[in-house]
C-alpha cells in the first residue's frame, strides 16, 4: 500500500501594511488585521491543500518598518526553516518597503525553502481589494517545489519577482512592481507558478555575524546640486550611497566633497534612473563615472539605490571591510572586482557567498 502523500505547509508571517489595515473611524485606514484573519478572508485558500501556520510578527505600516524588524524577522524564518516544520515562508507586509524589505531578507536568506514577501495596494475596504488574491498566489508559490533555491521572491498581481530585481514604479497601481533588469521571473498560472526564467546569482551574508547597525546615508544627486547634503556627511555615517545622474555622473563641484568622503567611509556610486547599469569606463570628464570610481568610489552596477544601500547596510553589519565591501559589490553588481593597488583598497577575505 503507498503511504499517503504529506500536504505543503506554509508559514505565514504578518507585519502589517496596507494588505492588513481597516478603517479606525477617523475616516483613514490603518494596520489592524491579524495574520490569522488575513489568512481566513482569502477565498480559495482552503481548497490548495496546504497547511497554513500563521504568526503576527509586526503590526505597523510598511514605511515604519525598520531594519531591525527585518533582521530579528530574519532570525525567525531561518530557525522556523532549520526546524524543518515548513516548506516555505510567506511575509504579509506594506508595499511601501517591499522592494528594500525583500533584498534585505533575501541577502541573509541560505536555505532551499522559498520565501515570498506580498502585500496589497488596496485596503480591505475598497472595492477590488488585492490582498486575498497576492496572498493566495504567495501561498501557491512557496508551497510549490519549483520555487525552491531562488531565495526570496516578491509576488503580487500574479507575478514572480526576484527580490534583488523587483522595484515599486506606480504609486497606486495594483500593477506597481516591476523588474527593470531582467523582467519577473515568471507567474502565477491557475494556481501554479510557471518560471520562465531563473536569477543567474545571489549574494548571501552570514546571519551569525551581525552586529549593531550602522547608519548608511542615500543622497540623491539633482540639477545644480551645490552639496549641502555631503557637508560633514563622514563624521556622521559609516557609509554612504550617492544616486547620480545617468551611468554615475555628478556635477564637477562635487568631486572633492566626495573624494573626502570616500577617503573616510565606503562610498557606493548608483544610478538615480532605476534600471540599467552604470558604466565604468565610457566617460572621462570630471564628475564622470570614471572619475570617481578612480577616487575610490565603489560601482553599484545594477543594483539601484535603495538596494546598493540595502546591501552596503548588511555588509557593514556583519564587519565587511571596505575591500570586502568593493568585492562584494562587483559580485553582486556584475562588475570585475576592484584593482586591490588602488590606495583605498584594505585588502581584507571577504566572508560573504555568491551563489550561482
């Protein structure tokens, strides 16, 4: 006689957000919702065969989230998945942050089950609520085999996302999240995802490693910028990410500001523009990106802003140093590592993974 097949179990964690939020009678909406009756008011979810824990980790807006709920949430699913009790992870949570909250999960996330982050853009209130129909496809997609060994995905309007891809593009649109570089992963098809295509590699950290948080600044780059922002910026930061115009250009005022900068803390170059590369070589001109990564600046490559510093927080959490630092980035940038005679190079093993 065969023995009788085990059902998928999913564990799904709230943190709240719109997906979760109802009206508190002052005529706006706020998180309120437990994991639980999330998970009850989605029609269809009973009828996959999963078996579904929930756990109310956090209640709050996606914009109060910070990077130590992320962290401590972190922990959680890595101890929840080491127990071997679930076959994936599901995270309810704002969209606000989806696209840094995700990359963050996704760098200290190592095992083969998959993790899933969704939300919604509009509120249980509202007609056409997306909320029950992400979870359901989030759901389907962690429990489904095909979905293991890509680290952590985004789902939402039946799209499969990569986290260290996807970005927020629409302020309102159920629509919203997108993959500029490379596209989504695949979908979600009548219930099963169907993946088209796979994340040729991962950067992942060790989670035993992290320590106190530093403070990495975002400083986006605008027409006529006179530095203001950068003033006294490296005695009050550990690192910093600049979002330049274009590949990596800035205005040439700037340069010496942050050259300083860069002589005092890790400094990553981005693009402002949220999808393609920056370059590395095209361009000579003061201000250009050639210049500046020859001033010690570290190329973001693909990665955006708000991932480039997502990734710059986590490396100096887990004691990267800057050669550390600038390795790691070529890696996960998809750039050739930095030249190690370059003066701002202290050469140091990096002890972080790049997976294929």
């Amino acid at each position: 006689m065969l023995a009788k097949e085990s059902r998928p179990r999913v564990a799904v964690y709230g943190l709240g957000g719109t997906i979760a939020m109802t009206s508190d009678g002052s005529g706006g909406v706020v998180p309120a919702l437990s994991a639980a009756q999330l998970v009850a008011a989605v029609p269809g979810l009973a009828e996959t065969g999963v078996d579904i824990e929930v756990e109310d980790f956090r209640r709050l807006p996606g914009a109060s989230l910070g990077l130590s709920d992320l962290t401590d949430l972190a922990v959680e699913i890595d101890k929840r998945l080491a127990s071997g009790t679930v076959d994936g992870v599901v995270v309810t949570q704002g969209t606000d942050t989806i696209e840094e909250t995700s990359y963050l999960l996704d760098l200290f996330h190592t095992a083969p089950q998959p993790v899933v982050l969704t939300g919604a853009m509009r509120n249980p209130t509202l007609a056409g609520a997306d909320g029950p129909a992400n979870l359901l496809a989030a759901v389907q997609t962690a429990a489904h085999p095909s979905a293991r060994d890509l680290g952590v995905l985004v789902v939402l309007a039946d799209e499969i996302h990569a986290a260290g891809r996807v970005r927020k593009t629409h302020a309102t649109s159920v629509t919203t999240f997108r993959s500029p570089n490379g596209g989504p992963l695949g979908y979600v098809v009548e219930g099963t995802p169907r993946l088209l295509n796979h994340p040729t590699e991962r950067t992942t950290l060790d989670l035993s490693n992290l320590g106190s948080g530093p403070r990495v600044a975002l400083v986006t780059v605008a027409l006529g910028d006179d530095g203001l922002l950068l003033d006294g910026l490296a005695e009050r930061v550990d690192g910093a990410v600049i979002a330049a115009f274009g590949v990596g250009h800035v205005p040439k005022n700037l340069v010496p500001a942050l050259e300083d900068l860069a002589n005092r803390v890790p400094v990553v170059l981005a693009s402002r523009t949220g999808a393609g590369a920056g370059l590395a070589t095209t361009y000579g001109f003061p201000g250009s990106e050639q210049d500046l990564l020859g001033r010690g600046l570290i190329q973001a490559g693909f990665l955006d802003p708000y991932k480039a510093r997502v990734l710059l927080w986590a490396l100096l959490a887990t004691g990267h140093e800057r050669a550390a630092v600038s390795e790691t980035f070529a890696s996960a940038s998809g750039h050739s590592p930095p030249d190690p005679s370059h003066p701002s190079e202290k050469m140091r093993k990096p002890t972080c993974a790049v997976t294929n």
